[in-house]
C-alpha cells in the first residue's frame, strides 16, 4: 500500500503540473516520467525486503532529465517498515555521517570548490540519510542528485559496510544477529 500510494502520488503531481504548465517552448518535445523499480532480498538477512523505485522526470527543453529515489524496507514476518532507528541504535547519523562523508569525499574529490555540498549532504541529520536500503554486506545509503554532488556526478550510493557498524546495532532488532 505504500509503494502504490508513492506512485500514485508521483503520477498525479506529474498530471497536475502538465496541466498547469503552459508550454513555452513549442517543439521542444513532451515531459516524460519513467518509473522502475527494484526489489532486494536478502540471503543473510531473513525476514528482510528492500525497494528501490526510480523516478526520472524530463521537462519539455530541459538539457537533461531529473531522478529522485524512494527506497522502502519491510520487516516480511509483519509487514512493518524498517527504520533505521530499528536497527540501530545509539548516535548512528554522527557515524553514517563520517563514514559516508569519508566515502564520497574518497570516491568523487574532497575539493570544497568543486563538491560543496557533501559537507551539507551528509550532516547527521534524519533526512540526509532517509534513502537507503539493506544488502547482504551492508546499508546503502542514497543520495540524490544534487544532495551530495552536481547533477553530472549522479545519484551516489554509499555501501557502509555492517563491520562499520556493529557496535552500534541494535541487538534485538532484524540486524541483532550481525
């Protein structure tokens, strides 16, 4: 129900604006929305499900389509989402923050000139990290487009690994056996 309620909503904002919008630059083509999704089972973590749904919206005259990412996981046995709250415990945004901060400063340049933003983007707060899903090694953090980079570097995804992660893992949580 939410992954169908996200969708409908993203459909119809994507309607409305289409037919509020006057369109200014004839010829330039139509507006487009592409949804896909993916779905993620886990062999090591029972009870565990996870979904990545894409959404890319094009703009008639626009140089480049826009990408924003929804990420659900549920608890299979109950039906109940998955918080990061959880399954961790403690000050887990102060550590998501330095290790992915640590990462992407790694895999895209440290240079503030050039990525201002991985500073703001990775700030231990809920929002920057409320797109992630659960791998078999480890939670992987979304950032989109220009969360944590210019629109060309893309979509990041950070894999923190669970090792990184384990003191601070709550014990009775679907994580607990790790």
């Amino acid at each position: 129900k939410d992954i169908k309620a996200r969708i409908d909503a993203v459909v119809k904002d994507f309607k409305k604006f289409n037919n509020d919008v006057v369109d200014v630059l004839p010829g330039a083509g139509p507006r487009t929305l592409d949804i896909t999704y993916t779905v993620q089972t886990n062999s090591t973590i029972p009870n565990l499900v996870s979904m990545r749904i894409v959404e890319s919206f094009f703009e008639s005259g626009a140089a480049h389509p826009n990408h924003f990412v929804d990420t659900f996981n549920y608890n299979t046995a109950t039906g109940a989402a998955v918080s990061l709250e959880a399954v961790l415990s403690g000050s887990y945004l102060d550590r998501l923050s330095a290790l992915t901060k640590e990462q992407l400063e790694k895999k895209i340049g440290s240079d503030e000139n050039l990525y201002p933003q991985i500073s703001a983007g990775t700030t231990p707060d809920k929002e920057n990290f409320s797109t992630y899903i659960f791998s078999d090694t480890g939670l992987v953090v979304v950032f989109q487009e220009y969360q944590v980079a210019a629109y060309a570097a893309g979509v990041q995804e950070i894999l923190v690994p669970y090792s990184a992660l384990r003191d601070i893992i709550n014990p009775n949580g679907l994580l607990g056996f790790i």
